[in-house]
C-alpha cells in the first residue's frame, strides 16, 4: 500500500494525536482503465515502458486471462532468451567474485544511475569482454601453475632414478624382490633368460599421490599378472612450491585452488616389457591422477634433462634450503604479474557488478512488461480505426488522483502516442476482467498494520467497504475487552512508546523476522495498550489489584455479611471496588462479563449487515439490499437483538424492590424458541412478552422465507426484463477500452446468475440462507470468547500475585526487602512472559478471529487484488 498522500479540499480528514485518517480509507480509490497505442517498434515500447516506470503512477495489465491473445503479444521472444543468457553471465561472474571473500565488501558500489539509460546490448558487451579476459587470464595462470608443477615432479623422477645409479645397485635392488624376480624371471624357466632383467624393460617413473600408491600396485601387478617392476623411490612429505605458499591474500587463496593441492607423494619407478604397455600404464597413471614421465637408461641422457629442466626451474633441492620467507617472496616474483593483472580486472568487475545485476532486474521487468503488449487484429473500434500507424497497445490501471501524470507521458510523446481513458466509478460484477480495477487504499505508517491485518484476509473489492478503518477502532477494542487490565496496557504502552522514540534507529537496524513484525506493528501495539488501559479502569483492575478511585456505593452494617447500597449515591466510573472484596465478586463480573459479549457480538454483526447496503448501491445491486440485507436484519434483531433488549431491561429493572428474583436469561431465550412464544410464570419479565415473542418469531420465519426465495425470483425478474430490451448501453466503455468485440449481453450484461439454472439458483440461494441462520446462533456464542478470556486473564494475573508476589510481603526480619526484590523479579518475569506475550497473542489472535469470521463475513468479499504500480527506482 501507498503512504498517505495530502489529501484535497471537501475529503473528510480526521487528525488525532499527529495522525491523519482520511475518508478514502473506507473505499479504494477511482481508478482509469488507460489504453497506449504505441508503434510497433520494440525499441520504442521499451523506452517507453521504462518512462512508464520512472513516473511510477502505472500498473501494466500483464494477465495472460485479461482478453490479451498469444497472437497479438508483442514478439520478444528474442528479448526474454537474450535476458537468461544475461542472467547466466552475471551468475558466472557473481561466482568468480566469490573467490574473493571480502574483497567486494571492501570496494564501494558503483553508481547504479549511470547504467539506466545504457542499453542492454551496451552491457551484453561489457560483461562478454570482462568475461572473456578474466577467464583467459585465469586460465593462462592455471597452465602455467600446471607447467611449474608438472617441471617439479619431472626432476624429482629423475634425481630419485639417479640416486640408485650405478646398475649393480640397481640389480641387486631389483634381485632382493623376490616378487618381483619371480614374475620377470617366469621366462627364464622355458629356455628364455636374458643376461640382464633390465634388458627388453621399459622405464617409466611416476609421482602419484601417497594414498594412491599402493591401489596402482595392486591394478599393474593383476593386469600384467605380475610381469612388471614396482619400487618407491623416494616418499616426498612435503607439499609442491605452488601448494605450500599461504597468504593471507582472499585472490592468493582462490587462485591457490587452481593448483595441485599439498598431498604428500611417491616417486615410482616401473619396468614394463613393451612400449605399448608402457603407454597404457601411463593412461592408467594418469586416470588415477598421477603423472608418467619416461625415465632413459643412459644416465648421460638423464643428466641432459636434468640441465635442460634446471634451465627452466630452479633447482628444486636448492630451493628447499631457503627460509620459507625467502621461497614465499620467490614465488611472489614469479607470479605477481598475472596476478595483478587478474586482481585488476577483478575489481573493476567487483565496481561494476551492483550496476549490472540492478540493470538486468530492471531490463527484465520491462520485457516482462512488452510481453504482454496487445497487437490488435482489424476489429478495432471507432477511436482505435482512427489512429493511423499505431498498432502496439498498452493498458494499464492509473489512480484517477495521478492522471495529470498520464497526460503529461502522453504530451511527451504527442506525434507517436495517442492514449484512451475508461472511468471506473465502481465496480460491477458485470465488468469483464480485464476491466475489473485494482485495489489501492492509501495508508500510512499508523494505519499500515492495520490495513495488513484485513488484507491478509483478502483484499477488499474495488469500491467495496474496506474493513481496514473500522479495525482501527474495533480491533484494539475487542482486544481490550479480553485483554482487560491497565497494568499490563501500560506495559504495551511502554513497550510501543520506546519503539516510536526509536524508530529512527531501528529502521537502519536489520533485525530478524520476529523483531521486525514487532516493530511494523508498533502503533497497533500502542492502540492495543491503550486500549486495554482503558478497559482496565472499566474493571477496576491494575494487575489484579483494585482501585478505589472513589467512595464505593456498598457498605456492611455491624455484624451483617451483605453489604447495603448508599442511597442516591453511584459509583461514578467502572466496576465498584467493593466487588472484588466480595465472596460473589466473580460470580457478578461473570455475569456482567458474559452479558457485555452478547451485546457487543450482536452490535458488530448488524453494523456488518448494515454494510451491505452501500456495497450492493456502489455494485449497481440496489434490489438485492430489499431481498438479502432487510431478511437479514430483520431476522438477527427479531431473534439476538430481542435478547440483548432483555439483558439491558433486566440491568435497568429493581427485582428486588419488585419482590421478583431475576430470571434467567438462558430460560427465557430457550424457553421462546421452543414453546414459539410461551413463557412460565417464573420467567416473565414484563407484560405483554406473550404476545410480543411470537410476534418477533413470526418476524425471523418471514425473514428467513425472504431470503431463501426473495433473490431468486430478483434475479428471475431482472433476467426476464432485460431478455425484453430493457437492458444498459455501454458501447462506449467497450469501444474506448479498445476491448474485443462481444455482445452486449455478453460483455457487460451477463451476470453470474444468468449462467445458472433456476435450480442452481434456488439452490445456491438456500444454502446461503441455511448457513446466515445458523451462524447467527453460532457466531453469536463464539462472541463468548470476550467473556471467557477475559475471566481466564483475570484469573491467572490473581494466582501470579497471590503466590509468588505477596508472599514476600509475609517474610519478617532482614530478609524481606531480599525476598521482596526476588518475588519481584520473577512475578515481572512471568508477568511479561505468561501475561503479556502468551495471553497477549491468544487475544490477538481470537480477536482476529471475530473481525474475520463474525464481522467481515456479512458483507466483505476481499476477492480483489491489490495495486501494484511499476516503479523503476
């Protein structure tokens, strides 16, 4: 909802306490069905959806069912595909960014203006090309990070291969493996042995990781059934030079993650018989994530290689004798260009990034928007055939209030856009949907929550009576009436005051979702403190402890236990002190209690009956309020208003000067709707009652008759005089609404019922009538609740101070300002524990209940929908 606006001259304002409530909280505002006809050019429509959007006044049609074919949609399909491929590429680069840790909080974001007016194809471009460089940069330090790596472990093969050279060491190594002799030497047993093992064996040596080791013995010596050479020359613990280098650095860290980690590894020498199976076993090394480099057996050779290595890598056994900080800083020379040139690009994609992703939300609404852009077919009307080469529509819902901002767009672009306005004065079930209006009540911060509370409900009908500003009052009321205690309002008072006093505070807080509904609601709390202090000094109850605000009107006489009343005198405001002194205190404020719930149910029922008066008259309905409304409140008064009528005559009657005990309400009402009208001796109340209960019984059957057949047979005769001509012109609202064309009948005068059969109708009809009559009796009791929660209060804040906060005040000596302070503590303790957030919410709760259930369902449909306009901010 929108915060409230300065209202105009004639609007009834009510201002209280530096509140505003304005009258236009009781109905929506007017709305304008606006028609754009707009060229067909996509660049165009866009442009101006985005304009559209800066005025924020508009809310788009985008209902697929608004009469909106697939056929006559503007094509964006292109613009829709091109968007997710947008989207993908911020995705990727969101992901990169995220190597960085808190390197993008470090940076401040870009100025997301200057991309509003760039086009999306400008920022296609930009972060293809950002893209496209980082991912090349990181890519060429991936391989050369794999080279260094791949160069390290290649002299490590070579030097372990040397340390067991000459060959005699390398024989005798080889003969002392049994395993392995007997594998190679399998030959040898057929006439077949060499001068030499070695001989006709293919070298090959391997770096692969520790815990691999051993699972590639097992797979080499199955496969080749034994006939292969496998020694660990040498087991290396530490990690590689590029895996052993930590920086604090978060670009270090996350290009470190394209490396080798720092497992310890084994140099692997193998003899294989055969190239061929030499080139497998290095597949199979190289599957399991290891490295085969071919090792000669010349050892000239290998010192040739080792130089040729060495020229390109330091000499690693070299290295390892420097101080880490002196390999660290080596390392840094070797790569800070490309990373410096990596964290560059980076950090402009970090500034752009905020910029990007706000572009590709608002581009993406807009085609959102354009898809649903009308290409009207040949049957236009009149208007529309009059505009020459306008062919894209537009519509969209304009609250009356802004349309000076409509013609204002349409003046901007006056040579290629003509516009088209439908005033919806109210709405009318024969509207068809694309003409049926948003909901937009103007709130402000103090009646915000309370509109929150009845739109989650549903909300209210276009030009239906919103529920929203009787809750203002009714809602902290009812609440109040349970909630009951002046003690525990202050406490809400409190609670609510600090909440305004820092509100401005709060606010730039991120608080979690409990705390931040506390806080949304907190003038609604402040309502329901006040309230429930007012209610408080009604029952003369300030946490269970009575106020002797005056001279009570009782008083005892010597040795008498009943009190007598003071003549002439009344106690001036409340309930009497006395009566909670009194042994038969609560069986009167029960009595009372329960009695007041009657009463209050029975009002707020028929003020939301009397409601529909002015919704069926704004509905164009006006024969419904004679043949729904009036059965409706005929029956509930001839019934429930009748007792309430009983309840007050027996409070304003002296039984007992009459020599009378009071009778029982319950018998008399019983006693009425079973015996249709007759009363006992013991239970009449005044003369006459006879007569006057029948009569009222005769009243609720005819009203329940009246409205079982009474709309029906509107409805018979409303159909029946239209099928004979008498029907509503509205060729005008169809031919400047540019809607396609239909009938008459069909578009504007066919009502719900007219699809229905007479039996559907009666039907129908006679459930609703079954179901109003029975929930007056059911509803009715639920207004119970008053009452009972109201005791249950009551109750439990006695039993708390009768058992944990007095009982301090009966310790003697130096222990009782300690035993005070601690009784003290708990008693608040479970006051604002039990009382006011257990007892509080069950009465927030059940006083939702009576405004959704027993009050909203006389009159409020809340099928609407709210308006959303489209702002691009």
């Amino acid at each position: 909802m929108n915060e409230l606006s300065s209202p105009k001259s004639g609007q009834l304002i009510v201002r209280c306490c530096g509140v505003c409530l304005s009258a236009d909280m009781l109905r929506s505002e007017n709305m304008t069905h606006v028609t754009f006809y707009l060229p067909d050019d996509s660049h165009f429509v866009v442009e101006f959806i985005m304009r559209m959007g800066q005025l924020g006044c508009f809310m788009p049609v985008t209902d697929e069912s608004a009469g909106v074919k697939e056929d006559r949609r503007n094509s964006v399909t292109q613009k829709v595909a091109f968007f997710r491929a947008e989207k993908n590429l911020l995705e990727q680069a969101s992901r990169l960014l995220g190597r960085l840790d808190n390197l993008c909080d470090e940076l401040v974001p870009g100025d997301q203006s200057l991309l509003w007016n760039r086009s999306l194809y400008t920022l296609h471009s930009d972060v293809q090309r950002h893209w496209e460089e980082i991912e090349g940069m990181i890519s060429t330090y991936a391989d050369l990070a794999h080279q260094e790596s791949k160069i390290s472990d290649w002299m490590l093969a070579l030097q372990a291969v040397n340390e067991l050279w000459p060959e005699p060491a390398m024989l005798e190594l080889y003969r002392t493996n049994s395993e392995a002799a007997e594998g190679m030497l399998r030959d040898a047993e057929h006439g077949e042995t060499e001068e030499s093992p070695f001989l006709g064996r293919e070298w090959t040596t391997v770096v692969i990781e520790k815990s691999k080791a051993l699972t590639l013995e097992r797979i080499l010596w199955r496969w080749l059934h034994g006939n292969i050479y496998f020694h660990v020359l040498r087991e290396m613990q530490e990690p590689s030079s590029m895996a052993s280098h930590h920086d604090d650095d978060a670009l270090k860290r996350a290009l470190a993650g394209l490396t080798e980690s720092g497992w310890p590894r084994d140099v692997v020498l193998l003899m294989i018989p055969g190239v061929e199976l030499a080139r497998k076993v290095e597949k199979i090394v190289e599957a399991m994530g290891g490295r085969a480099f071919a090792v000669s057996k010349d050892q000239a050779q290998r010192d040739h290689q080792i130089q040729h290595l060495a020229a390109l890598h330091v000499d690693l056994e070299e290295a390892s004798t420097w101080p880490s900080k002196m390999l660290s800083d080596y390392l840094d020379k070797i790569l800070t260009q490309s990373r410096q040139e990596i964290e560059h690009h980076l950090r402009e994609v970090a500034l752009a990034l905020p910029s990007w992703k706000a572009s590709v939300r608002k581009f993406g609404e807009i085609y959102r928007i354009a898809e649903f852009v009308a290409m009207p077919d040949g049957s236009l009307s009149n208007t529309a055939r009059g505009i020459r080469q306008q062919r894209a529509l537009l519509c969209a819902w304009c609250p009356s209030k802004d349309l000076p901002k409509c013609h204002s767009l349409a003046f901007e672009y006056k040579h290629a856009v003509a516009v088209t306005y439908v005033q919806i004065p109210s709405w009318r079930p024969s509207l068809p949907h694309e003409l049926r209006p948003p909901t937009l009540i103007r709130t402000n911060e103090f009646t915000k929550p309370f509109q929150a509370l009845i739109d989650a409900y549903g909300v209210p009908r276009y030009k239906e009576i919103n529920p929203g500003i009787f809750a203002i009052v009714s809602f902290p009321f009812l609440f109040a009436v349970m909630f009951g205690d002046a003690g525990h309002g202050f406490i809400l008072v409190f609670a609510a005051v600090t909440m305004l006093m820092l509100s401005h505070v709060l606010r730039t807080k991120r608080l979690d979702e409990i705390s931040s509904m506390i806080f949304y609601g907190r003038h609604l709390i402040l309502m329901l403190g006040l309230f429930s202090i007012y209610a408080g000094f009604i029952y003369n109850d300030v946490f269970s402890i009575a106020m002797k605000l005056a001279p009570s009107q009782y008083f005892w006489k010597h040795g008498r236990v009943e009190a007598c009343r003071k003549d002439g005198y009344t106690y001036p405001f409340g309930v009497d002190h006395a009566w909670h002194q009194a042994d038969n205190g609560l069986i009167f404020l029960n009595s009372y209690k329960m009695k007041q719930a009657v009463i209050l149910g029975v009002l707020q029922m028929l003020f939301g009956i009397f409601l529909c008066i002015p919704n069926h008259n704004s509905q164009g309905q006006p024969e419904y309020v004679l043949v729904e409304t009036l059965p409706e409140i005929t029956f509930l008064t001839s019934l429930f208003g009748y007792l309430v009528g009983l309840i007050i005559f027996k409070w304003l009657v002296d039984w007992k000067a009459k020599g009378q005990n009071p009778p029982s309400l319950l018998n008399v009402f019983l006693e009425m709707m079973l015996r249709f009208g007759s009363v006992s001796p013991e239970n009449k109340m005044f003369p006459g009652q006879v007569a006057l209960q029948k009569i009222l019984l005769s009243i609720a059957v005819c009203s329940a008759a009246a409205l079982f057949l009474g709309k029906p047979f509107a409805i018979m005769l409303m159909h029946r005089l239209r099928r004979r001509g008498y029907q509503i012109i509205n060729d005008e609202i169809s031919a400047a609404a540019a809607i396609p064309p239909q009938s008459d009948s069909e578009q504007f005068n066919c009502h719900e019922e007219d699809c229905l059969t007479t039996g559907d109708i009666f039907v129908l009809q006679g459930i609703h009538c079954l179901e109003f009559c029975l929930s007056c009796v059911s509803q009715v009791a639920s207004y119970l609740r008053l009452w009972a929660l109201s005791l249950a209060h009551e109750q439990l804040s006695q039993v708390l101070l009768d058992l944990v906060l007095l009982p301090s005040l009966r310790v003697q000596g130096l222990l009782r300002p300690v035993a005070f302070v601690f009784c003290s503590l708990v008693w608040l303790a479970l006051t604002i524990g039990i009382m006011i957030m257990m007892e509080g919410l069950s009465a927030f709760l059940h006083s939702l209940r009576l405004h959704w259930v027993e009050f909203n369902s006389k009159f409020y449909q809340g099928d609407g929908y709210p308006y959303e306009p489209f702002v691009l901010s």
